[in-house]
C-alpha cells in the first residue's frame, strides 16, 4: 500500500537522494527536500543563475547538484546553503565517498575532487 505520494508539479531530474529523514527530488528550477515519512515539504531551494541538472549527491555534511551551466554546486546538506562550485558539466556523474569526490564528464574523464570541505 502507498504510504504518502506528493504531485510536485515538474518533470524530475535522476534519482531520489537521501539525508537521514529527509529526501531530495531535483526538477530544473527547485531542489525538493522532502521528510521521508510523511512527503511534507522540508526548506525547498530555489535554482540560482543556473538550472538544476542533474540528481543531488549527499556525503555527510554536503550536498552536489549538477548546473545546467556547467559547475557543480555543493552545499550544505543540511541547512542547502551554497557553499562553492566545482568544475564539471550539465551531465556530470558524481559519486561522493567519505575521503573522495568523483566524476565523469561527456570528455571521458574521471575527475577526483579528493575531501569536500
């Protein structure tokens, strides 16, 4: 049986992220933060300049968004405040470890970033 179900209004970008009981749901123009047992809206983020991209990343204390304009944003996991960009692509794949940042981009490289700060 579906527990909750939420109609967010956009087409969705890549998959769901996962923060303690919070989700995240990308669409072009708003990160969607969500409380996992409930769907009620959690401090959604507005894009900034750029598009959203691509699915949220979460390590931790940080959270990476691909832009439409080419960087990837990290921010704050917990409070989405921005912190810096990183260089990289719309279609940037990213997988965050503990001690690594890593990513592909459509130049067939894969770019080690090393500890997010």
């Amino acid at each position: 049986a579906i527990i909750w179900q939420r109609d967010l209004e956009a087409a969705l970008i890549g998959d769901i992220a996962h923060n303690g009981d919070t989700i995240v749901v990308v669409s072009q123009d708003v990160l969607h933060r969500l409380d996992i047992q409930t769907g009620k809206d959690r401090d959604a983020l507005k894009r900034g300049a750029s598009a959203w991209a691509g699915p949220a990343t979460i390590v931790g204390n940080r959270m990476m968004v691909p832009l439409r304009g080419g960087a990837l944003q990290v921010m704050d996991s917990a409070s989405g405040n921005a912190l810096y960009l990183l260089g990289g692509e719309a279609k940037s794949r990213v997988l965050a470890t503990p001690t690594q940042l890593l990513t592909t981009d459509k130049d067939h490289k894969v770019r080690s970033y090393g500890t997010l700060r």
